[in-house]
C-alpha cells in the first residue's frame, strides 16, 4: 500500500500540523505502508506537476494549517492543478483523509472544505481530523489526543485495506452534471505534459523575456526613453547589506538567504560586526529563501522582509524574533 501525504502550510517550526503529520507517517509505517510526504512550500513551481504523482497511489492526505482564514494557497492550488491535470479516472479509486490542525478559527470548514472538494474531483473522501491548538505541546503532552490521532491513522489504512464503499454523494452528482471543465479534452499523458510546461521555470521566464524585449522595441518604435530598470547583481546585494547595517547592542545571529535563481546562499554573520558573502549551507538561527528580485526590492527599500514573509515570497525556518530583527539591523532606504 502506498499513500501521499501533501502539506500545504508555510513550514514553520511551530505549525502543529507537522506534529501530526509525523505521528500518523509512524502509525502507517508501522502497518508497512510506503508513505511519501509533499511539501508544497518548498517548491511553489512545482505544485502543477503534484497531480501526476497521484498515479501510483492508494489513498492521499491532505494536510493545512489554518493560520487565519481556510485551506491557503498552496492547497486551493494544489486542488486546482488536480482539476485541470489529474487523470479523473485515476481520482475515482483514489481515498483521501484531510488533516487539520488551526492555530485560529476554522478547522472544521476547511476539513468540510477539502473533502468536498475530493469527491467534486471524484474521489473518495472519508472522515478525518480537524482539532484547534495553540501549539503542538498540547497534543504532545495528552496520551488522550496521541492516541487518537493514531486511530485515526489507523482508521484511515482499514478504509484503503478493505476498500470500503461509500455512498453517492449529490458532490458527484453535481460534478456530473453541471460542473463541467472549458479546457479541450485531454489524454492523461497530454495532461502531464502540459502541467509540465505550466511548471517550467524556464518556459516561463522565456516567455516573460520575449514580452519585455517586444515591449521594448514598441517602446523605443514611439520614441519612449524612459530608462530601464537597472540589474542587482550578486555583488551589489552584498555591498548594499554593508552600506546600511545598523548594528545592536549585545545582537548576534547567523541568517542562511537561499536565493535559488543564482544558485547561491547569501551567509550574514551578525556578531560585534558583520561578516556578510556568499558561501555554502550551514547552521544558522534562521533560514530563508527569497528570488533574487525579491532581494532586489528589498536592497532598494521597496521592501521589508517582514512583508515578503507575511506575503509568502519568502519562506524561513528557525527563531522567528531573530527574522524580525532583519529589518531592524539593516535598514535599506529607498530612493526613486
């Protein structure tokens, strides 16, 4: 038997879902089940290419955190390339169980939420978990709440195992008869391949350059000299982290930058002095990715890091009081 698991929170060290999540992969490998877990957040340009790994799979866990209003992005997305590219007859034999676990109002209709939206694809969707806890101390700390996480692991196995019948529901009903798809009708391999090229970076940003360089003849074509946006490059990123540091008493912190389209991490060393260059991955009280046009309008003051994060550009992992302290350390002004 083998089951997907796809997470589609932000990966925060305090998220409780991850809890659970680890609770039930023990459970199921202890039955000797082959679990595969997808975390979304780690590669957003991926997520149109997930639905083909539904392919080999028995049943599927859906997993969101709530952190102030539904199922978030990543999942809504996730959902939505399953619309658009996952093998519909595929889905038909396809169990699922949504997992839910909110630090704010919300769990039972995102629980509702996802289930609909399984057996609208489909699917079969079956009774899962949806609980509310501040954090995850909560539910490591009560027997009472562990073993019920792992029944409902277990349950979810019999289900798949059995291959238990569910009854119709009017979701499907609905999804037959008047939900129907506007796109042209596919093969499965077609679909593959188009959620293929939906996910290629490099198409993409072929295509964004194609844009800008046609935008820019028709421009030059009326006589419009309005300058072009100078490029960062990876150099003037460091200097501008030097040029506008402003130390703190008694502050000391080592941040990792990822910035995963020059292929490199920006290491900031801040200890009686700043140490800022390019190196290789290492430990660190904080660790964030951000593309280097994020990193661009930040330098130049058009943004903080604070709202990069709060806007899901950037992602990080470690002491969240020392990612905050970023935009208090180095100050980039900005300037038209």
């Amino acid at each position: 038997m083998k089951i997907n698991i796809y997470y589609g929170g932000r990966g925060l060290l305090e998220d409780p879902t991850l809890f659970v999540l680890d609770r039930i992969i023990q459970v199921l490998e202890e039955l000797r089940v082959t679990v595969t877990r997808y975390n979304m957040y780690e590669d957003k340009a991926g997520i149109a290419t997930l639905p083909n790994t539904l392919k080999d799979c028995d049943g599927v866990i859906l997993a969101s955190s709530v952190e102030w209003f539904g199922i978030g992005g990543y999942m809504q997305q996730f959902l939505d390339m399953c619309w658009l590219y996952g093998d519909k007859e595929k889905l038909k034999e396809i169990y699922m169980m949504p997992v839910v676990v909110a630090t704010a109002y919300g769990e039972q209709d995102a629980e509702i939420s996802l289930r609909k939206a399984w057996d609208v694809l489909g699917g079969i969707s079956v009774p899962g978990l949806a609980t509310y806890v501040e954090t995850h101390e909560v539910l490591e700390r009560n027997s009472a709440y562990l073993a019920y996480i792992e029944k409902i692991a277990e349950d979810f196995y019999r289900w798949i195992n059995k291959k238990q019948l569910k009854l119709p529901t009017s979701s499907t009903a609905v999804k037959n008869n008047i939900i129907k798809t506007k796109s042209i009708n596919l093969t499965p391999q077609e679909s593959e391949q188009l959620s293929k090229i939906v996910s290629d970076d490099g198409y993409v940003k072929k295509q964004k350059e194609d844009i800008e360089e046609l935008a820019a003849m028709f421009k030059q074509m009326l006589g419009d000299d309005e300058p072009k946006q100078e490029t960062v490059y990876e150099d003037d990123i460091v200097e501008a982290f030097f040029k506008n540091y402003y130390p703190e008493k008694d502050f000391k912190a080592t941040y990792v930058m990822m910035i995963p389209d020059i292929g490199k991490n920006l290491i900031v060393k801040v200890d009686k002095g700043l140490v800022c260059e390019y190196g290789a991955d290492c430990d660190a009280d904080v660790k964030l990715k951000a593309d280097s046009d994020l990193m661009r309008e930040i330098i130049s003051g058009k943004m903080t890091f604070q709202k990069g994060f709060m806007s899901g550009e950037i992602t990080a992992k470690g002491n969240f009081k020392t990612l905050r302290m970023l935009d208090q350390i180095f100050r980039f002004r900005y300037s038209k």
